[in-house]
C-alpha cells in the first residue's frame, strides 16, 4: 500500500511538472495564431490556399522530424502513425486547410465567427467521451462566443455562403482531432507534432495539386516572409504549443485561445495596417477576456 501511494504521489509530481509550460504556451496560442489570420492574407496574394498550407507543413514537418531523429528520438508505431495521420488530415487538412481557402472570399469578421465555435464544438465531442465541460468552464465558453460576436458586429458581415460552411467544417473537424487524439496512442512528445504535419502536408498537396492549384512563379517578397512566418512560428512554435496544451489540460482551456485570437488580431491589423477600433471592437474584446478569465480561473480551481 505504501508502494502504491508513493507510486501515485510521484506520477501527480511528473504531471505537475510536465503541465508547468501550460501557461507559456497558451501564451504563444493567444498572440501567434492571432497574428496568423493576417500572416495567411498576406501569403494568399502570391500563393494558393492548399498548396501554402501544403507546403507550410511539410516543410515545418521535415525541419522538425529531422532534428529529432538526429537526437535519437524513435519513430512512431504503425499505430502511432495511423492515428497522426488520422488527427492531421482533421487538423491541419481540413482545419487549417480550409481557412486557407474561406480567407480568399469570405471578410474577417465572417472568419473570426466561424472559427471562435471551435469551442463549442470541442465540448460537444468531449462529451462524447463523458468528459463535459464544468459549469464555470459552460459559462466561459458561451460568454466568449458572444464576445466574438459583439467584435464583429461592427465589421461588414460580407463574404461568400461556401467559404463561412468551409469555415465551420475547418473548426468542427479541428475540434474532433482534438478531442479524439486525446484518447488515443499518439506518437511520444515533439514527433506527435512532426508526424501530424507530415501527414497533414500529404493531403493538403494532394488537394492543391487536384484543385488544379500551381505555385506561383514570382511570388512577392511580402507573401514569401508571411508563408516563412506561418513555418516557424505558425507550425513550429504554435502547433507544438497547442499538442503539448491539449495533452496537459481540460478541452476548454486548451481550445479557449480560438476566442483570444480574434481580438489579437484585429490589434495586429490596427497596428501594422492602420485599421480603426470601433466601440463594438472595444467591448467585443473585454467580453471575450471575460469568458476566458472564467475558463482560467475554472482550470484552476479544476487543478487543485
């Protein structure tokens, strides 16, 4: 018996430990894929959607399977890359993919709408593994939602039919590969990340190349440091940011960063394309803090 608790006490410890970078990371979630939204416009004037996100990943995936396989980091299982496949094709194919694609015809405040119900789309399928938001954490997911809606309800609400479904399928498929990835036999540490990106890549550039998608022969220098952006802290430092979030605390806290990114980015294209911050954006932001300090302090409370 003693054996067993010391055992469980020293388990509690490594997990304490291996969650201590939840905050750090959840930082870079809130300001990186903020300054993404803008970083994928300014790439999509040069590149198409499919084959920049194709080639965004495949390129951040081998930089990054390669490092590691020169540390002496072992290859995934079959298993573990049936099951990396699977998560990239929801995450990266289908939901980074497709906004890819919406972000060429739909406005941004279409964009940030449709990816803010990410969320609620995480809860739903966490609930399916009987693993339901809290009270706390309901109530911050809803009041984020209507942050987002209250910031863009002083944008114009234009773009097309096909591009705002794209991007609610882009946030259902997201939110399933992360809740389904949870429950199953992922690759160890950083490779869970280089394997999905590899294996998301495949899609993607299959989907370019079949769309009929060709890579533009003088790209403008702009669309290229956007693209090389997106590879480095986009792919490398975010996406390794939210894997490692996801494996270390609740659904809602981890997905709670698709509620942050619409108000960075709106101060992202105030300060580096001089666009106006109306009233609605103001309260649209404060409304969104709000819910994400209830899902915080409920993480917190969840914790201890």
């Amino acid at each position: 018996m003693t054996d067993s608790a010391d055992n469980t006490l020293a388990m509690a410890g490594d997990q304490s430990r291996a969650g201590k970078w939840v905050p750090l990371a959840m930082l870079a979630l809130y300001i990186v894929w903020g300054s993404t939204y803008l970083g994928i416009r300014i790439a999509l004037q040069s590149y198409p959607p499919f084959l920049l996100a194709g080639v965004r990943f495949a390129l951040a995936g081998s930089l990054l399977f390669g490092y590691l396989r020169l540390r002496g980091t072992n290859l995934p299982t079959a298993r573990q890359w049936r099951n990396a496949a699977f998560t990239g094709v929801l995450l990266l194919g289908f939901g980074n993919g497709l906004v890819c694609y919406a972000e060429e015809s739909v406005s941004s405040g279409v964009s940030a709408v449709a990816v803010a119900s990410m969320p609620l789309f995480a809860a739903i399928f966490a609930g399916l593994y009987r693993n339901w938001p809290t009270r706390s954490e309901t109530i911050g997911l809803l009041i984020g939602f209507v942050g987002v809606i209250v910031l863009n309800l002083g944008s114009a609400l234009s773009g097309s039919h096909v591009g705002a479904m794209a991007l609610l399928i882009a946030a259902a498929a997201w939110a399933f590969g992360s809740v389904w990835s949870k429950h199953q036999d992922m690759p160890q540490g950083m490779m869970n990340t280089a394997a999905q990106m590899l294996c998301g890549s495949v899609a993607l550039l299959a989907a370019g190349c079949l769309g009929g998608e060709k890579l533009p022969a003088h790209p403008t220098l702009h669309a290229t440091l956007a693209a090389a952006y997106l590879v480095v802290f986009g792919s490398l430092v975010a996406f390794s940011a939210y894997l490692y979030v996801l494996k270390h605390a609740r659904p809602a806290f981890a997905t709670s960063y698709a509620y942050v990114n619409p108000p960075v980015a709106v101060l992202f294209g105030v300060l580096l394309l001089g666009e106006k911050v109306g009233p609605y954006d103001l309260a649209g932001m404060a409304v969104i803090l709000f819910g994400v300090g209830i899902i915080t302090l409920a993480k917190l409370r969840h914790a201890h």
